[in-house]
C-alpha cells in the first residue's frame, strides 16, 4: 500500500509540476490529484523540493548509447544532441536549487563527461574537463530558453558543441596544497551491494582500486581523485539531507549518463543514500562535508584518510604503488 500511495504521489507531482510548474504548484493539489490526504504526501516526502527533485528523476531512462563516436568532436555532437532532446526542469525551478549542491553536481558531471570525451582523443584530460564544463554551460544555457520558442536550433547548438574540443583552454587546476594523513589498515573487506550508475549493473568493489566516499559539498574532490589515480575509482555519493538531496543527485547524474554514447574507463558511481558503503569503509559520520577515502586490494581494506584532499592522497599513493 506503501509503494502504491507513494507511485500515486509520483504520479501527481509530475502532473501538478509540468501545469504549474514548482513555484505555483502547492501539496494540497498534489494530494488532491493523488485522491489521498496531506498527511500521505508528507509520509513519503519530506516537502515539496524533496518531491520535485524526486518527480524529475526518471527511474528507467532512456540510454543512447546506439551508437559510437569515433572522436572527441563526435562524442560531444552526440551527447549534446542527446541532452537537448531530453526534458529539463522548467526556468522558475532553478532559483530553488540555489543553496544544494547542484553547483557540485555539475561539476562532476563535468568531470564525467571529459572522462568519456579523454577516453575517444585521450592525452587531455584536464583539458576535455574544461571542455566540458563550457559545454555544460552552453546547453544548460540553451534548455532553459523555453521562453523563447523556435530561437534554440538544437543542431546547430550541438554542432557548435562539438568544436568546442578545438579550443586551446587553460587548464585551472592544482592539486590539494594540503592532506591528511594515511593510515594502515590492512582489514578484511566485505563489499555491501551497490549499483554502478555508469553501467547500470551491480558494482565491483572488490577488485583494487580506491573508493572515495564524498558528501555532496565535496564534489570538487571528485576531478582530484580522477586525475591522480593509476586504476580504478569509485565515487560514492552521499549526503546529510538522503530523502530530499539524493533524488537530486540521482536526478543530475543520470541526465547526463542517459545523453553519453560511450561507457567511462576505471570510473563507477553509486549513490549510498542509506551510508551503508560508507560504514562498511569505516566511516562513522556522514555528512555533505564529507571526504573519506579507502585502497581496496586482496579483499582488504588497505588504507584510509580522512579530510580535505584525502582522496587525492590516497588515489596519488595508490596509483603510485599500482604502477
């Protein structure tokens, strides 16, 4: 009865949200249209933003990867096209995202993006992330001009997206001018059961590699780690605030997962709304100023750090040691 209360829920909010949008939509309607009570709205969602950011999340969306870029150019043409053709939060609904984390999120949808364009013309990197980030910034820009119709022409955008690859950008990153300490652990290791969000299916965390459990005010570490690692990362997400900022992450994460045509090398995402990879690590508080970071290896946890620049520290130490 539950998980029917809270699909009639889903159900309406979308309704109510797509006609009124956020700002105008109001619960009472939302429970109206659900033909249930006020009360059974707030028993599945903790208020209105939690609901929104959870209607916008697609539980089964649409992959495009039906095809394969063969170049950097390609790739983004590709994702570009992809993303413009998917729906997008309505323009009165960004200012409400103003105080999460969305900024982080989309930097680390940057980060994930430069990963796939690295991976079709590899030896930049740093300079496909910044890449990205422009790009980012250019479709975010292009989606939100509903207001404006016939003005957007998705595919010239997406072909000026494409030559953004071209460009000779400054690359603005410096490694973490300072790290906490590692330290031993050498404790066996029993992986709880996660979902890579990269490649939908269930996530290795036993094979070596550094997991780096991150709140979700700490998602600049994510590029840290990326660039710093010799093999495999995983990026765990997690946060003070599960039931309402989760389904935003899940939501911004997976609109730019469903646009990419190729898979991410060394790279997997879960979201750990529940903390239970991150206890499993050791990490006793959960938060979204979190950085923790653990070297799996031989079904042990290897090391650990904790703190600003841990994943760094450690992704840099493990990287060295796996060469």
């Amino acid at each position: 009865m539950q998980l029917r209360n809270r699909a009639k829920v889903l159900a309406a909010a979308r309704a109510e949200f797509a006609q009124h949008g956020y700002r105008d939509a109001t619960i009472d309607r939302i429970a109206a249209r659900a033909d249930l009570t006020r009360g059974a709205v707030y028993s599945n969602f903790a208020g209105k933003r939690a609901l929104y950011f959870t209607a916008l999340d697609d539980p089964d969306p649409v992959r495009a990867r039906v095809g394969r870029a063969t170049s950097a150019v390609e790739g983004l043409a590709a994702f570009a096209a992809a993303w413009l053709d998917r729906e997008h939060p309505a323009p009165d609904a960004i200012p409400e995202l103003v105080g999460t984390p969305y900024a982080g999120l989309l930097g680390l949808n940057a980060v994930l993006l430069g990963l796939s364009l690295d991976a079709l013309s590899p030896g930049g990197l740093g300079r496909m992330i910044c890449v990205s980030r422009l790009a980012l910034t250019l479709l975010t820009g292009a989606t939100q001009l509903t207001s404006a119709p016939g003005f957007v022409q998705p595919l010239a955008v997406a072909r000026a997206c494409g030559h953004l690859t071209d460009l000779e950008l400054d690359d603005p990153w410096t490694p973490p001018p300072t790290a906490p300490p590692i330290r031993p652990a050498e404790e066996q290791w029993s992986a709880p059961s996660m979902v890579d969000e990269v490649r939908h299916r269930p996530a290795d965390l036993d094979s070596p590699g550094v997991i780096a459990v991150l709140g979700l005010n700490r998602l600049s570490a994510v590029e840290d780690v990326v660039r710093s690692a010799g093999g495999t990362v995983t990026i765990a997400l997690v946060s003070s605030h599960p039931d309402e900022l989760g389904p935003l992450a899940r939501y911004t994460t997976g609109s730019l997962l469903s646009c990419l045509q190729q898979l991410l090398p060394r790279v997997q995402l879960v979201h750990d709304e529940s903390g239970v990879l991150a206890s499993a690590l050791g990490c006793e508080v959960i938060g979204d100023d979190l950085e923790y970071a653990a070297a799996i290896g031989d079904g042990r946890i290897l090391t650990r750090a904790e703190g600003f620049g841990a994943a760094y520290a450690l992704a840099r130490t493990a990287g060295i040691r796996g060469r």
